[in-house]
C-alpha cells in the first residue's frame, strides 16, 4: 500500500520508519528544510513512564488562576481573543478533578510503558545514537511539604507497575553526585531507575536518514495547503509543492493537525502549549548531572545530552506564538544553577521556545478519522518523544488491520 505520512517530526518519522518495515511504500512531507525542526527540535529530552501524570489536575486551576497575576507560574494562561483558547480550556478544566486525573495518568502511562519497550528494541535494531542515557531520572523536591505530596501521588504509577524509588537527600545525591555539594537543599526525591533521556531531534534526524535509505521519499520544503477528500475517502493532498497522492494517510502534524482537519468535518481539541528550553555547553570544568530529572517545586527539567546540558520549562497558554526573550529564562536558569552551579556554561545559552500539541486529557488522538483513510497520530502534549515509537507501532498496526498490543480507550477521535 502507498501510505503518505503528514509531519517529519519525531512522531511522524517514527510512522514512517514502521510502516516501511511493514512493507508498505511510504512517502513524508515536511515544511521545513529537515526532520524535527518544530517540537522536536529541542525539547526536555526525557524518556518518563514515570513521570506520565495528567496536567489536568485538580491543582491546575489555581495555577492558571494565579498566572494572571505572578508571572512566575509554571502554568502560564495569557488572555487572548482566541474562541479556540477558550474552548479548549473549558475542556481542559472539565478534566481537572481526581477522577479524571487518575484515569487519564493510567492510560498515558500505559502507552508511555509500550513506547519505551518499542523505542528500546527499535534502537538496538538499529544502533541509532542520540545522546542517550540509561540510569534512571531523579525527580526532586525542595520542600517536606512537596515531597510528602509527590510521595503520595507516585502510588498511582507505582501499583501500575512503575519502578520507583522513595530516596532522601543523602541516596539522592548518591545517585546522582552532583547534588551532593547542595544536597541540603532538597527534601528528598523519587527515583526511576528504568526512565531515560536522549535527544529527540538527534533520534529524528537519524531515522530520517536510515528511513530514506530504506526507499521512503521525503518531501522537505513542501507546505500543506489542504487536504481534499471524496465521501468517505481522501483523494489528494494540496501542497505549495504540486499534489501527492496514496492509498492511505497519517496526519501526524502536531499542532497544524487540528487546522487541516477542521475543513473535513474533524474536530481535533489539540491546542498548542508553549514551553521554552535552554541549551547550555559543558565543558572539561563542568561538573553536570550524569541523569536527568525534574525540579518538581519549580517544574523545571533538566538532562545531560553529551557535551550539552538541556534545561526545560514553563507550560504558557498562549497561542501559536514561539517568541521568546532571554528574560523570559531567567527563572528556570536560576532554579537550574541553585542545583547544579556548576552544571554548564551558563554565559552561553541558546535559546527556544516550541509548542507542545495537547489535549486536554493528556492523552493522545490515534487512529481512523472520518474518511477510512485517514488515520490519526497527533495530540502527544509534553510526551511526544516518550511516545512516539508506541504510537508509530499503534497506527502502523491499525493500517494493517492488526489490533494493538495495548488498550486504545480514551485515545481515539470517537
């Protein structure tokens, strides 16, 4: 079957890779000159079943309530004349109670579980290398208060079947040597020795290739414009580049996704959420940390990618924009260098700003749409890169007429 793949992102190339193995012919098409140049291009890096918590707590709302006033909030919301805003933060906040939250977390964690598994069994088929460390994540917390809560929360992964690790200051640093100069600086933490880390746009770029070299054609370069359908089937694919045509398509767009669907009759309720990275190098007289992990009290990532430290934050309700200012890091930097002073060269960062596709589940949209062949991969939020070989897998295997290896409930358009 000739299969046409929409995004050359990390879930996108990913898609193609499996579906190629599958024996179909597949062809990409992506805007932009290569693979993983939107939210694959430098994000947190982590790897994190154990850290597949719903956003739509029943903390949330008071965050996004607060953001209007401190802008200091992990959580940011900004007022915006957006009806699409609007609506999908009422379904947002519809999510946002102890019920839903505990469901939604079990389903994501369920698929982040099948992702690592199909992610680590696709690289040591391939020996792709990407940065990568193995040796768990440390999430830390700076208070009691916080840790007694993060203690209580982790239970809900852990009788899933998570590995955690309740530690204190003294077997946090431990694990992890460069906490042990500021070790007094944190409560405790929660260590997951089977989550990892690695760089996502390094992964994307070379699957990208090794998938080109298996007979998939990229078209780089080449911009959506529509995509036109006939009853209850797509027909072609509008592009600034001329029309593309296949038996079947993936809609794998991230945050365009919902843009290109809406004229086919699809209400997709993914709605991009900006978060901002810095890239720190490391140098022979840095002392970085050797995992990665989360500040939980600032919300702030951080993971060590070679001769790089990556550092991550902030999720900002606020449109399609990715424009960013170095003051808009000084937060997150400064959480940074109180744990890790040394961690890297903090006089030469490099700055992004990218969008994350969420739904208000958390949950991605994987699947057949409306017209049978199409078929959906989009709406992965903060965990594209944790799920997307799972997800690449699922939908290759729904092409093929194969049922997944996992549940799909609550991760379908229906």
């Amino acid at each position: 079957m000739k299969v046409l793949v929409l995004g050359g992102g990390v879930v996108g190339v990913t898609t193609a890779y499996y579906l190629s193995k599958d024996g179909h012919e597949v062809g990409l098409v992506e805007r932009h000159a290569g693979p993983a140049e939107e939210t694959s291009f430098a994000n947190a890096g982590l790897i994190a079943p154990g850290h597949a918590y719903a956003w739509s707590s029943p903390r949330a709302p008071k965050i996004l309530l607060k953001s209007l006033f401190q802008k200091d909030q992990a959580l940011r919301f900004k007022l915006r004349p957006d009806p699409r805003l609007w609506a999908w933060s009422w379904l947002f906040l519809r999510q946002c109670n102890a019920a839903a939250a505990r469901i939604n977390t079990l389903r994501k964690h369920r698929l982040c579980v099948y992702s690592q598994a199909a992610l680590q069994a696709l690289v040591a088929e391939t020996g792709l290398r990407y940065d990568s460390q193995r040796g768990g994540l440390l999430y830390l917390y700076r208070t009691a208060e916080s840790f007694a809560r993060g203690t209580a929360n982790m239970h809900i992964l852990a009788d899933d079947g998570q590995r955690m690790e309740v530690v204190d200051r003294d077997r946090a640093a431990a694990i992890e040597p460069a906490l042990a100069p500021v070790k007094r600086k944190i409560a405790g933490a929660i260590y997951c020795p089977s989550d990892e880390s690695g760089d996502a746009r390094i992964f994307t770029c070379g699957l990208a290739a090794l998938t080109a070299e298996r007979g998939v054609s990229f078209h780089y370069e080449t911009t959506v414009r529509r995509i036109e359908a006939e009853g209850d089937r797509i027909t072609r694919v509008v592009t600034d580049q001329g029309d593309l045509a296949a038996d079947a398509y993936v809609l794998a767009l991230g945050c365009q996704a919902p843009l290109l669907a809406r004229p086919l009759g699809i209400k997709l309720p993914i709605y991009p959420i900006k978060g901002y990275s810095v890239t720190l190098p490391v140098t022979e007289h840095d002392s970085p940390p050797t995992i990665g992990g989360v500040d939980e009290d600032n919300l702030v990532a951080y993971c060590r990618m070679g001769d790089r430290l990556r550092i991550t934050a902030t999720a900002e309700f606020a449109g399609y924009d990715t424009s960013h200012k170095p003051s808009d890091y000084h937060a997150m930097l400064a959480a940074a260098r109180d744990l890790f002073p040394d961690g890297g060269d903090y006089s030469e960062p490099s700055y992004w700003a990218g969008l994350r596709p969420m739904t208000p589940e958390g949950t991605p949209i994987l699947g057949p749409a409306r017209q049978r062949n199409l078929y959906l991969n989009c709406g992965h939020g903060h965990m594209g890169w944790t799920m997307a070989c799972g997800t690449a897998r699922i939908v290759t295997d729904l092409i093929a007429g194969r049922p997944p290896d996992i549940d799909l409930d609550g991760m379908t358009l229906r």
